[in-house]
C-alpha cells in the first residue's frame, strides 16, 4: 500500500490536513487508533464541554428569569439526558468526518501509526501489522492529559477531561487541580449544576497566559458565583478515600490545608502523545515528547510534518492544530503558504464568564518595548449586555500609541469567544486602532463595545 500523503491521527489538525491534501489531488490515507474519527476534541475535549457549558447557561437563565418575567415551576435538570444529548451531538460529528473522507476519497486505516524511518508507517490493528509507504507523512498524535506524579486515574473519584465527561450524575463537590482553560471551564459547568467547587492553582492566578486583568476578573466572577479559588496553593498529596477524595496542599500563605471533596479533576496540562510513534528511527528529537518544527511545520526529518497538541512553543488548541494542518497540507502539494503568525491565533475559554483574546497581554507589550496605550470598556455601558443581563467583564485594546497598531484585543464576558473574531480579523488584515473605529458596528450588539474600546484608545469613547 502506498500513499502520497499518510496522516497519523484524526483531530482537528489531522482529519482538516487529510481533506486538504485531498482537496490538492493527493492520496490521502489517515491512521486512526480509536474506535471513532475526531480525536480530543470532538470526543473528550471541545465539543462534549461545549454542549455542557450551553445547557449550564441555559438552566442558569432559566434560573434568574423570574428577574424578566418567565416564571418556571419546579425547575430541575435531567443530567442523564444532558449526557445522552451531548454524546448524540459528538456522535453526529464523527459520523460527519467519515462522510467528508468518503467524499474526498480518503482512506481511513484503523489501528496505531508508528513511523519505521524512510517514508515507511507501520499500522497495528491488534489483528495484524501492515507496513505502508507514504511519500509525505503529518503526525497528528494529539495528546492526553498530564497527571501529578504517583497520581493514578480512579474512573470513580479521581478524573481527567476523559473520566468526567462520563459521570452520570452531578457530585455534590469537586476540587479541581489546575486553573487553566480545562479546569475553568469544568468548574463553571459543575457550579452551574450546584455542585461546592474548589480551584487549587500552583500560580499565582488563573488562566495564567491570559492579560492579568482578565484573570483578576475571572476571580473576581468566579467568587461571586460561588467558586472557591487557591492560588499560588501546592498540591501535596491526593488520597483516595472511600467516599472521596482528601487534598492536602500548602496554601500561598503557606499553612497547610486539606481540602475534602466527592470527586478530583486534575486539569494540570496536555501530555504530547509521541512516546511509541518510532521517532527514534527518523531524525526528530523530541523535547519533553513535544516535536520542533518550522514555520511549515517541516520536522527534522525529511517528509515528516507534525501539527496539532505535539508541536513545541504553540498553543494546544483544535483551530490551531486545523490551521497547522492546512499549512503543512499545502506546503507538501507545493502550493503557496505562508507561515502562521501565532500572534493572530485566537484563545477561547468558554466558562461563565467567557474569555477571548489574541495578540499581546497588556504585561508582554510593555516588555517588548512598545509604547503602550491601554483602552478598557465594561459591558456594563453596552446596551445588548444589559438586554441579556450579562454586564461583567470588559474589552481591553492593547495598542501601541506611534502607528495605532493592534497589539492585542482581551475579552471578558458575555460571547467573548465569539466576539475575539473580529480582533483576530482586524489583527490579520493589519488594521489599525481607527480602522476598527471607522467599522460600523451594528446597533444594538454586544461587538459595539469592541468599538467602543477601539475608541477608548485616543480619549473618544461614546457610551462611557
Ligand atoms: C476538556 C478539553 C476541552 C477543550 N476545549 C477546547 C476548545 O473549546 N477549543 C479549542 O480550540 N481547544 C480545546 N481543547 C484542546 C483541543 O482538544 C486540542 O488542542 C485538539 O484536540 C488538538 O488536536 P490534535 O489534532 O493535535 O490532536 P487530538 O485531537 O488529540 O487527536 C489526536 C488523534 O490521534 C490519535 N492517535 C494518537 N496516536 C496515534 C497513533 N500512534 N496512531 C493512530 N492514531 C493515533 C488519537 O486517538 C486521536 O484521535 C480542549 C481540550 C480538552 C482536554
């Protein structure tokens, strides 16, 4: 069997690189070691918490809309049909992938890819070893997550992404170890659901990468709805009781805590899955599993290109790995491509409230050497927020006061992950802070307040 181009893995960077090469005339086979097409994201990452996080919203609006007149009786929730919904909502989506390689003629090859050096992949089904040759090949591996060292997964009380997307009922408590994108986000579903939830987070704030005000915020939020938050706490040991879990940890004034709860997520990071894929017969020397690349996502070795949750120094998120895909796809079929500009690669953190950013934080600017100016906008002055009810949170433009270059847009609040998109635009066109402010933005919406805190940037702010 041979390919002109071999993807190992079938999220979101291998099953969008694999359409691509077909799209370029290539033969394209893709290697898969689960049961289902779509990897982390679609079957324990993305979409699962997605469809959770929108039905928490939902029950929350339900919840507080007496305050606009609709009057529920008995209101509850069904989990187990919460669960059933989304599992129906992953499912359609994996049939969709097998649809979309039928239609681009792509080979799905079931089993576990590992590279044997000169364009030359083993395939493992567990029945058999097949060797195929490909004359290009994307490692697409994704990873899984990171557990705290002498920790092992309990599928009953001591859970990754994986474990606790399973559960069949809400826990009356969950202590969560990690602040970062996964572990707030599971936080904020779970307290939707009336769950006690407890963040312990070894940095001194959450969502770490993010602007520091977005995370000041994002405490400041997460207090108000409940959420009980360690920073800078250091997770000594976990113990497995029978009816829960004991954390005991040192908090950031260093007195020793214990922390009892029903059940644990441990969020602490993204481990790359690139352990047993035969590196060691090609040229590509991993750093800590993760693989370098160039800005065409070549690796050392020839032929060999890796996208997605593997690549060294790039975030681990799906539209990341989609792009890193298209460009490695394009790069293998000799078409024009240029390298990504990881500056314009949007973050999107989908608890309540959501986070939306790119570019530069306030902080890395400042120590890049720009001449700052910094433009803040609070919902509460936009009309659309106070029509949702959703006035927390702001926009912060980040630009740099010579040429009005946007360095960095940050938001915190209602659709911040949708609303980022038009920074991301706006960045990747090279408009500048007036041109934003010269987009008519329609009325009334929330992405009025992204003009607005263009706006903000020389003094002109309207509705504040
Ligand atoms: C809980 C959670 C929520 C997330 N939410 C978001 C979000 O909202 N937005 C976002 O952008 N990102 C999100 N992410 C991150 C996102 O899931 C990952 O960045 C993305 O899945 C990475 O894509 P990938 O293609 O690199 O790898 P993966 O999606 O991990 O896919 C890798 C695939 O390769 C297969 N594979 C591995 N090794 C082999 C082998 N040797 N042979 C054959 N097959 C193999 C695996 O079975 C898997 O199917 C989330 C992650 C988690 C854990």
């Amino acid at each position: 069997m041979s390919y002109d181009v071999l993807v190992i893995g079938s999220g979101p960077g291998g099953y969008v690189a694999a359409i691509r090469a077909a799209q370029y005339g290539k033969k394209v086979g893709v290697v898969e070691k689960d049961a289902k097409l779509g990897g982390t994201c679609l079957h324990v990452g993305c979409i699962p918490t997605k469809a959770l996080l929108h039905y928490a919203e939902m029950y929350e609006q339900a919840l507080h809309s007496a305050d606009v007149g609709i009057l529920y009786e008995g209101l509850s929730f069904d989990y187990a049909k919460m669960k059933k919904r989304k599992n129906e909502i992953v499912a359609k989506h994996a049939r969709g992938i097998e649809q979309l390689f039928k239609k681009h003629k792509i080979e799905w090859l079931p089993g576990f890819g590992k590279l044997l050096g000169k364009g030359k992949i083993e395939v493992a089904d567990g029945k058999e070893k097949r060797q195929i040759a490909s004359k290009s090949t994307i490692l697409a591996t994704g990873s899984e997550a990171r557990l705290l060292p002498d920790l092992e997964v309990d599928p009953k009380r001591i859970l990754t992404n994986v474990e606790i997307l399973d559960m069949d009922s809400v826990p009356k408590s969950l202590a969560v170890i990690g602040a970062g994108a996964v572990g707030v986000e599971f936080a904020s579903i779970y307290r939707s659901f009336g769950a006690e939830v407890t963040i312990l987070e070894m940095l001194p704030r959450p969502v770490p990468v993010e602007d520091e005000e977005v995370s000041a915020e994002l405490t400041r939020a997460f207090r108000k709805r409940g959420i009980q938050m360690h920073t800078g706490a250091k997770v000594e040991k976990v113990s497995d009781d029978k009816d829960g879990v004991s954390v005991e940890f040192t908090a950031s004034d260093g007195k020793k805590q214990t922390l009892k709860a029903e059940k644990l997520l441990v969020a602490v990071g993204r481990k790359p899955n690139t352990e047993s894929i035969g590196l060691e017969n090609t040229a590509i020397k991993a750093d800590r599993g993760f693989i370098a690349v160039d800005g065409f996502m070549r690796t050392a070795e020839a032929g060999v290109y890796a996208i997605g949750d593997i690549v060294a120094g790039t975030p681990q998120l799906a539209h990341t790995a989609s792009m890193e895909g298209l460009v490695a796809a394009a790069h293998l079929a000799g078409k024009p491509v240029e390298p990504i500009n990881y500056l314009q690669n949007p973050g999107a953190t989908y608890c309540e409230p959501q986070i939306g950013s790119v570019g530069l934080t306030e902080a890395a600017a400042r120590q890049k050497g720009f001449d700052v100016k910094i433009s803040k906008y609070s919902f509460a002055a936009n009309s659309k927020a106070t029509i949702v009810g959703s006035h927390g949170g702001f926009v912060k433009v980040v630009a740099d006061a010579k040429y009005g270059e946007i360095l960095g847009v940050h938001i915190i609040g209602p659709n911040a992950c949708d609303l980022i998109a038009e920074a991301v635009v706006a960045m990747s066109s090279e408009a500048t802070v007036e041109s934003v402010m010269r987009t008519i933005h329609a009325h009334p919406t929330l992405a009025e307040a992204i003009q607005d805190a263009f706006n903000g940037i020389y003094g002109l702010t309207i509705n504040a």
